[in-house]
C-alpha cells in the first residue's frame, strides 16, 4: 500500500509532518486549503481510521502509525489556546512514498508472546541493532521492537542532501564495519540507511517492524511490563534504545512572526524547493543549521542566519582529516567522566563542519561575504521583527578560537610524536561583522520561511520506572540504571564522544551484554533459591 505523509501549518504557525500509511487521505484533504480545527479533525480521522482499516484487512491487525498520528492530531487541537482554536489550519503538502508492504517484509513477522521475554529491545536504530547483534552472538533470545522502519531517523528526520559529517571509517557497528569504497568519505542519507538496514538483514536481526512501546513499568518479580500497540508484553531485562533527539523545539516567540510565515523544525526540512519562495530565516548554527543554511545559500536563496555559541573545527589539518587525528590522539576514548569539560560535555552542541562534496570546512564569514545575513543569537520576534542578542562577533570568533585550539593541540601532537606531516594553514578572518544587526523586519526582508534549528528535547516519558531525575535526564552508569535490568544505549556521551553516533555504541552495547548477562545469572540463581524453597516446604 502506498503511504503517504501530509504536512500541516498548524495556528501557532507551527509545521508538522504528518503520516497515513494510505492514499486514502488525498481524498479528504486539499493541498493549500485551509480547514477550520473541527473539520481537519473530522476529516483526518475518517481518513487515518478508514487508513487503518485497510492495514487490518491486508495483514490482520491495524496500523498503529495511524492511530498514533490520529492521537498526535486529537492531543495538539486539545493542547491549544482559545487564540488558536479560531484560527484555521493549513495543509501544505503532501509527499507519497514506494509501496511499504514491497519494501517491509517484517512488518507481518509474528510477534511471539512468550511468558517473558529475557531481553525487549526498544528501537531499530543502530543502537538498537548492535544491542541485538550481541545478543544474538551469545543466544540471548530477544526480540527488538521498532515503532516505525529500521533506521527510521535516519531515513525521515534528515533533509535530502544530508551526509555524515564523520568519515565514513568511523562507522564500526559491531561485525558490520564500513565495506564500501571510499573509507574516508561520507555517506549520503541513502546510503546511511542502506549501511543500518543491511546490518539487520545480514544478521537476521529480530527486529519487529511497526511496533511502539507506549510504557514500559516494573512487572512482578523483578521484570518488566510494555503495553505496546500489538498488545502487552513482558520482559525480563529491557534496554532503551530509542535515541536522544524526540521533541523537536520551537519557541513560542515563532508566534510573533508575521501570519504567513512558514514555519518549521530542522527535522522537516527536506530541499529548497520545498519552501515557499523568498528569503530564508534560519536559526541555530549547530550542525543542521549550518548545512541546512549552506543548501539554501547554494541554491541562490537568499538566506539570514541567527548565530549561536556553537563551536566550530577544521575538516581538514596538516594533511588528514581533524577526526584521524583526534583519533590517534586518543581524544574519542575519553570517558565522560575524565573528559575536562565532563560537567557540560553531555549538553554541549556539536561542533560544526560539513561532510558535503567531500567535506569542507564551513566558514560562516565566508558566506557572509558571499551575501548570507548574519545576526547574533535569535532572541524573539514581537509585530513581526525578528530581534537578536548583541552577540555576532563574540560567537564568530569563539567558534574561530576552538576551531585554532583544536588545530594546535594537533600541532603539539605532530611535535611531540616527531610525526612527518605538512605544515597547517593559520586561519585568518575574512570577513567581521560592522555595525550590530539587532534587529529584522521580517515582512521587509522577504523572508517567507524559518527553519528552527534549536535542537530537541529527549522524552522518556514512557518509561515509567524510577530512572529519571527531575529534569527529565536518564540517571545510568555507562547505560546501566538504578533499576536491576533496565538499560539505556545510545546516548550522546553515554560513555564517550562515540556513545550516541555509529562509532561508539558498539563498544556500550558489548558493556551491556556483560551486564544483561550478569542479571541473568542472578536472575536464575533466584529462581533456583525459590523453587528450592518451595520444594522443601512442599
Ligand atoms: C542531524 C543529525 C546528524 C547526525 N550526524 C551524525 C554523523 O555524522 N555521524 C554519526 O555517527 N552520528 C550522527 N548523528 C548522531 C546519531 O548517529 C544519530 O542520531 C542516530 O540516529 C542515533 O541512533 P540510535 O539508534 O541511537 O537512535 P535512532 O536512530 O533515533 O533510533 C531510535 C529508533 O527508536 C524508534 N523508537 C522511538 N521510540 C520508540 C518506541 N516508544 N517504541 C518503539 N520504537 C521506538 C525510532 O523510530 C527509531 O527508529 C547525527 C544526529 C543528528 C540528529
């Protein structure tokens, strides 16, 4: 069946992508039109319900994508204001893929029910792959459950030009290293999923496709049960691999842009043509801002970019990609915990460079000169003008400073190991902010679209065991929690810089196998305890 994503402008000004796994939403929504809230609800539940029915009549069971997205359409119309539930909503597009039953046949793999299962793996992510790969190797029956495809992220979270901005080397997923012919390149956003899905064939992985854990709680006797939407199940050790980026944020300040205005989340953006026509405001200079700002500008669009604090390093130094040295350095074995900033390191944003035609360095001062508006951190928008922190020149040049430190702790590195290399390239500023631009009348400045690229938030809301402290961040050892067998793999710098990226989770999976291994045999030590007890009061 063809499945179909539809995007939404919601009243806030907000942009959604929106998913039926059926055409059958084209016949009751337009592209362009605008519907007052209870209309689009109407329409969209006749439609995602009539969608369902269709799963169910061709694979016995409904299609809980559509009655999640259903859900997601019911929960934001009752999360919103009296302001906005006057206000229509917008349909913008809709975007129709390959037939997903040619493409998944998993998807209508059964899923057992035994009395427990020993290990539930959650998500089909490359964390959650590695999980099972050991697992497996040792005959650990598992199953891994994943709510939509593998490599769902990176197949329907990343713009169309998307490439690794780590060499393609570093991906050494646990018995299924990079194979391809250029090691040091970067793989596109085809390629990547292509690498994460042929990781699950090769193995066999069991990997249950269309399954979402809605919560997961402490079961009786030390084990755990998730209700997911093909039923309740249980089991006696978990682990949590279902990634760090879940909400994406945009701040209620987008309400404050002129009505209009295109908004959306750096994980919606797919290509330039698909915005409006105009000039772009992008916002966030992270590692999606600045490539997303980079496609558009070489596009010709004309494009403004809200800096931030992000820093910045080199792709190349001396004659080798910065990450071949920083390897050699060691620096990618620091545990969190020795990492000299290991109070922020969980939270700090990436550093940005481009693995784009190759990989480049991305220079923002260069496309300053190349007409790119730059302003300082974005800081609201009130009647429809963008205002920014006085902050530009600060954030260009500390992003130049990390860029310089890096470059030289390489230097000392080449001295101190008497390495043969090249002399590196001093950077020089090409170009420095004159006056303060604080100010943006967005109207006047034909910006017709924001693309927000501010990060996400984790939710592990779902996860309904004692592991979270107040703000929301999972308490864990290396991925091991408070909670006797209960784990979280794929963090950023769950144990090192690679913990949250195809380099390191190999090496966090395996600490875990020796952990889930562990558990069992107390587990089975408790088991024997207990029978043995029983035998003997019987
Ligand atoms: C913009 C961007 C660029 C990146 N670039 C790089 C890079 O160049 N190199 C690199 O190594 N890393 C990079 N990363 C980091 C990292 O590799 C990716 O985030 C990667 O997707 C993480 O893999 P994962 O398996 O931990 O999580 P994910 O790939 O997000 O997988 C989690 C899976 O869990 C599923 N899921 C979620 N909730 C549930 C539930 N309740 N029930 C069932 N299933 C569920 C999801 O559908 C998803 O498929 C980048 C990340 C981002 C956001």
């Amino acid at each position: 069946m063809p499945e179909v994503h539809f995007y939404v402008r919601w009243p806030s000004g907000q942009e959604e992508r929106c998913y039926s796994p059926s055409t059958v939403i084209l016949d009751h929504l337009e592209e362009g039109a605008s519907y007052e809230l209870g209309e689009f609800a109407r329409r969209t539940r006749t439609a995602l319900e009539l969608a369902s029915e269709r799963v169910m009549a061709r694979y016995g069971y409904e299609c809980s994508s559509a009655l999640d997205q259903l859900r997601t359409i019911q929960q934001r119309i009752l999360a919103m204001s009296a302001d906005e539930r006057v206000r229509p909503v917008t349909v913008l597009g809709f975007d129709r893929h390959e037939p997903r039953d040619a493409r998944r046949p998993s998807d209508v793999r059964r899923l057992e029910k035994p009395p427990a299962w020993p290990v539930i793996v959650v998500g089909g992510g490359q964390a959650g792959l590695a999980m099972s790969y050991f697992l497996k190797e040792v005959g650990v029956a598992h199953v891994v459950l994943e709510s939509d495809r593998v490599a769902h992220s990176w197949r329907s979270k990343r713009w169309d030009t998307f490439c690794l901005v780590t060499p393609n080397w570093q991906c050494t997923l646990p018995g299924h290293p990079y194979d391809g012919p250029d090691p040091e390149g970067f793989m596109v956003k085809g390629e990547i999923v292509d690498y994460v899905e042929r990781y699950a064939k090769k193995y066999d992985l069991p990997v249950h496709e269309g399954v979402r854990v809605e919560s997961l709680s402490p079961g009786g006797e030390g084990g755990f049960v998730l209700e997911t939407t093909r039923g309740r199940l249980l089991a006696e050790q978990v682990v949590v691999a279902t990634g760090a980026y879940h909400v994406p944020f945009i701040p209620p300040s987008a309400a404050g842009f002129p009505e209009g205005v295109q908004h959306l989340h750096s994980e919606s953006y797919r290509n330039p043509q698909s915005l409006p026509d105009g000039a772009v405001l992008v916002v966030g200079t992270g590692q999606s801002g600045v490539q997303i700002a980079e496609d558009l500008h070489l596009a010709g669009r004309q494009v403004h970019l809200a800096v931030g604090s992000a820093p910045r390093c080199a792709r190349r130094y001396r004659g080798r990609d910065v990450t071949a040295w920083l390897d050699d350095m060691g620096y990618y074995d620091i545990p969190y915990d020795q990492h000299p900033d290991r109070d922020q390191v969980r939270d700090k944003t990436n550093h940005y460079v481009t693995g784009r035609d190759g990989g480049h360095d991305i220079d923002l001062r260069a496309f300053a000169r190349q007409g790119m508006r730059l302003y300082g951190t974005l800081r609201d928008s009130v009647a429809g003008v963008a205002r920014f922190a006085d902050d530009l020149e600060a954030n260009l040049d500390d992003a130049d400073d990390v860029y310089r430190r890096i470059n030289r702790s390489i230097d000392q590195f080449i001295d101190k190991r008497g390495i043969d290399a090249p002399p590196g390239e001093v950077y020089e500023a090409p170009w420095r902010p004159a006056e303060p631009a604080l100010e943006l009348d967005v109207s006047a400045a034909g910006i017709t679209s924001v693309v927000w690229s501010i990060g996400f938030r984790s939710d592990f809301s779902w996860v309904r065991c004692p592991v979270q402290d107040e703000r929301g961040h999972v308490r864990h050892d290396r991925g091991v929690t408070e909670v006797p067998g209960l784990y979280f793999l794929g963090l950023p710098w769950l144990h090192s810089w690679g913990s949250g990226r195809f380099f390191g989770v190999g090496r966090d999976a395996e600490h875990l196998l020796e952990a889930i291994l562990a558990q069992r045999t107390q587990q089975a030590e408790a088991r024997e305890q207990r029978d043995l007890q029983s035998a003997m009061r019987s």
